[in-house]
C-alpha cells in the first residue's frame, strides 16, 4: 500500500514537473541564447520552482481523491433531482468556494494589495470575484435548463464589461480583465465542466457538446464586470487604504530592480493557517448538500479527508513556491529584456512563454479531450489544443506590444470583443461554446504567475508605465484570442468538411 502510495506521488510529482518543464525551456533559452546571463537568485528560483512541483502535486491528487469524487457526484445527483432551487444553491455555491480557493487569484490579489499600497484590498477583491463565479454558474446552469444559445449571453455580457470600463477608474481596469481569466483554473474547471455536461445530459433535448459547455465562459465574463464595479465604489467612495495583504515571504528590490525573496518562517504558520481558511467553504458547501440535502453519507471517508489534508498542504506550498520560483524569473527576464533595447525580443518571450505553458495546460487537455470525446472525434484534441496556445501566444505578445507602447488597455480588447462578436456568427454552432470555455482554460495555476509577473516587471522598468494601470492586463489577453482562433478554426474545419463533402 506505502509502495504504492509513494508510486502515485512520483507519478504526480513528474507530471507536475512536465507542467513546468516548457516553462523551463523557454526561459532557459532566452537566458543563455538572448540574455546570455544566469540570474542571481538562481538557488531561490530553483528551490521555488522545487516547491511549486510539489505544491502542484499534492494539490491536484488531493483533488482527485478528496474533492472531485464529492462534487462531481453530486453534480449528477442535482442534475437527476430537478430541484431548481437547490441546483441553483449548489451552483452558486460550488462557483463560490473553489473560486474563493483559487491559487492564482489569492496571488494575485496579493500582489494587486501590495502594489496599490492596501488601497485595494485582496480579501474583498477575492471574494468580489468569487461572487461573481456564483453567480455565473447559477447563470449558466439556468441556460442549459432554459436551452437558450449561450451567445446570446456571452455577447450581451461583453456589451456591459465596454459600458462599464467607460466609467471605471484606470487602476481597476487591466486587474478587472485578468480577473476574468483566473478565476477558472485547477479547482474550477473540473468541478463545473462535470455540472455543465451532466446538466446538459440528463435533460431531455440538450446535446452535451452544444449546451455542456460553456459554464467556464460566464465564470470568465462576469468576474470583469464585478470587479470594475468593486473598483469604482474603491475608488470613488473609499478613502482609506487596506492593511490585508498577504506576505508569505519577505522580498527586498535589488540594485538591479528586480526582487529577491527570502522565507519569513514567523508567518507560516499563520499562512498555513490562512490556507486552511480559504479550502473550508468548499467542505462547507459539499457537506451541507451532501447530508443535508443529498441526506446520503459520503462514500470512502477517510480517503476523502486525506484529499482535503494533501489539497491543504499542496496550495500551502504551491503559494510559497510562487513567491521563490516564477514571480523572481518573470520580473528578472521582464527586466533584463527592457534594458536590451530591442522589443522584439520581449514580445518572441511572450509568444513562446504563452504556446509552451498551455499545450502543457492539464485543464485544457481535459476540455480538449472532452470535447473530442463528445463529439465523436470530429474536434481533434491536438489541434484544438495547437488552435487555443497560438491564441494565447499571440496574445500575450500583443498584450506586451500595448504595453511597450503605452496604449490604452481597453481599446485593444474592445476591438477584440467586436472581432469574437463578428466571427460566433459565422462559426459552427458545436464550437462556439468550447471556445468561449477555452479562453477560461488557458490561464492556469501555473501560467497566471509568470504572466502576470512578466507584465508587472515591464510595467515597472519602461520608463512613463504604471504597474497598477499598465502592468495588469496581459492575462487579459491571453483568454481573449483563444476564442478568436478556436471559432476560426471551427470555421476552417466546416469549409473543409463541406468541400470534401461536394
């Protein structure tokens, strides 16, 4: 049973390694073949990167053995019940608590505190954004009962966020985007495809590919107009400044500007303590439904509780690792490119750092084959997958492009909003909701960081850039274009078909 045991994790712990290997590579190269420099706190990045592998392994087989079995069950179970006032509950619920979880956005809302210096403060920003993950699953599920075409909201929604920024103050803005675009990773993405297709597959009249997904695309929309009106009642109603942010380790800006992070083991404790927290309304909420509504006891208890321990001690460490490995690497290369007088090199570093990290994504994987499965093999995985990383790739080098030259955010995604508006018109119906999904899959637990240190890290060091207006935005990016690519490579599949078919 121990050998066993140990078998798994090192499984898991290899392919929590192979998660950051293209990382790895990327990064490697532009230090040696561009930069042609090691960074000083090599030994920090190193052992960061050490922990994040093992936080990611023991997160994610924590939630495959603790959480995953639990909620998905019971999403089934509501689908079969037809209660719709508690399928909403659950719904809004379950939106809630593994949002309220998320690693990448307790990182970032961190790292959004510490930047406005507490005027923003990251507790009421997570769970601004968790509420409105509530409110998108309780949205979606009701579409799929209502068997409206998802368009119809995704598009009126993207209407409201170009409202919306108009009179939102510009620090909101860029953080308001990215929110969109983290709120739906390792935690999320499992637990609502499963409600999603089971919704879609029990109802009579719903096909699973059509109406099953596209639950992540309003858990990615409604996070943007939240948070910009979280934003305004901050900016424009609020005088005083926050003191929670979240400090698991101390940093000290060197001379070079970049930051070198050391543990302060005085708060681990009290992270850890933190983290226990943030994993308690997830428990919360699938106990409640589970005894008191299901009113059925939970199968293979004590393999349960060891799930919930191992994702308590996983996101402990993935947090820390975090601060050691990717935020120092993304700042460090972000600052050494700026100095090379040549911005091409910046956005080749976007472009390759966005294609690696999401072929490697293991939530896209799991939509990519999903949606093959669904639909009989007529979505092929791999070049979904090839479609979604291009979209992020070119994304995030035109997000760097906007930010090496100053332009206004919202612009660049106002014309992005138009182009995904234009082109659901003339894709197959199979693949619109799959490619609103993808644009929520792509910013992993694991990508999130990097970028969002990449974009910080320029912000800082171009002369004339506000990191709190300017250094946001970049995951922004990477969800919007996956959506432009995915239904224009729906559009190229179906010319094909149709020609082969004349």
């Amino acid at each position: 049973m121990i050998k066993e045991s140990l078998s798994i994790f090192v499984n898991d712990f290899k392919n929590a390694f192979k998660d950051l290997l293209p990382i790895i590579m990327v990064v490697a190269f532009f230090q040696v073949a561009i930069i042609q420099t090691m960074p000083k706190n090599l030994l920090s990045i190193v052992i960061g990167l050490g922990i994040v592998a093992l936080g990611l392994a023991f997160f994610i087989r924590g939630l495959e053995i603790g959480i995953f079995p639990v909620g998905e069950g019971l999403a089934h179970d509501f689908a079969r019940k037809g209660s719709l006032f508690w399928l909403l509950c659950f719904s809004f619920l379950i939106g809630f608590a593994t949002t309220i979880a998320e690693p990448a956005l307790i990182t970032i809302a961190n790292k959004a505190a510490m930047i406005s210096e507490g005027k923003i403060d990251a507790y009421y920003l997570r769970l601004t954004v968790a509420i409105s993950v509530g409110f998108a699953i309780a949205l979606g599920a009701m579409r799929i009962l209502l068997g409206h075409p998802i368009q119809l909201y995704i598009v009126g929604g993207y209407i409201l966020v170009v409202i919306i920024t108009f009179f939102a103050p510009p620090e909101i803005i860029g953080l308001a985007y990215d929110s969109g675009g983290i709120t739906t990773s390792t935690v999320t993405v499992p637990l609502v495809t499963a409600l999603g297709i089971g919704l879609s597959s029990s109802i009579k009249g719903r096909n699973p590919l059509i109406d099953g997904f596209g639950l992540i695309a309003f858990a990615s929309l409604t996070p943007m107009i939240f948070v910009q009106f979280f934003g305004i009642i901050v900016y424009h109603f609020n005088d005083a400044p926050s003191t929670q942010i979240l400090e698991i380790v101390t940093e000290t800006i060197t001379q070079e500007g970049t930051r070198e992070y050391e543990f302060s083991f005085s708060i681990l404790l009290m992270d850890l303590m933190g983290v226990i927290k943030d994993i308690l309304p997830i428990i919360a909420v699938i106990a409640f439904f589970q005894y008191l509504v299901i009113k059925r006891p939970i199968p293979r208890l004590p393999k349960i509780l060891s799930g919930i321990i191992l994702v308590i001690l996983g996101l402990d460490a993935f947090i820390i690792g975090l601060e050691l490995g990717l935020f120092p690497i993304g700042e460090t290369i972000a600052y050494q490119l700026t100095t090379m007088d040549n911005p091409w090199l910046i956005y080749l570093f976007g472009f390759t750092i966005g294609f690696s990290t999401t072929m490697a994504e293991p939530a896209l994987m799991a939509i990519a084959y999903k949606a093959s499965e669904i639909s009989n093999g007529n979505i092929n995985q791999k070049t979904l997958r090839i479609a979604v990383a291009f979209g992020v790739a070119l994304g995030i080098a035109l997000g760097c492009y906007r930010l090496v030259h100053g332009a206004p955010l919202h612009y660049y995604i106002i014309i992005g909003y138009i182009i995904v508006i234009i082109i659901t018109y003339f894709a197959p119906k199979y693949i619109i909701p799959i490619a609103y999904d993808s644009g929520g899959v792509t910013t992993s637990t694991v990508t999130v960081p990097l970028v969002a240190a990449l974009g910080l890290g320029l912000a800082e060091h171009i002369e004339g850039r506000n990191p709190l207006i300017d250094g946001f935005g970049l995951i922004a990016f990477a969800s919007l274009f996956p959506m432009i690519t995915v239904m224009g490579y729906g559009v190229i599949a179906q010319i094909v078909i149709s020609r082969r078919q004349s």
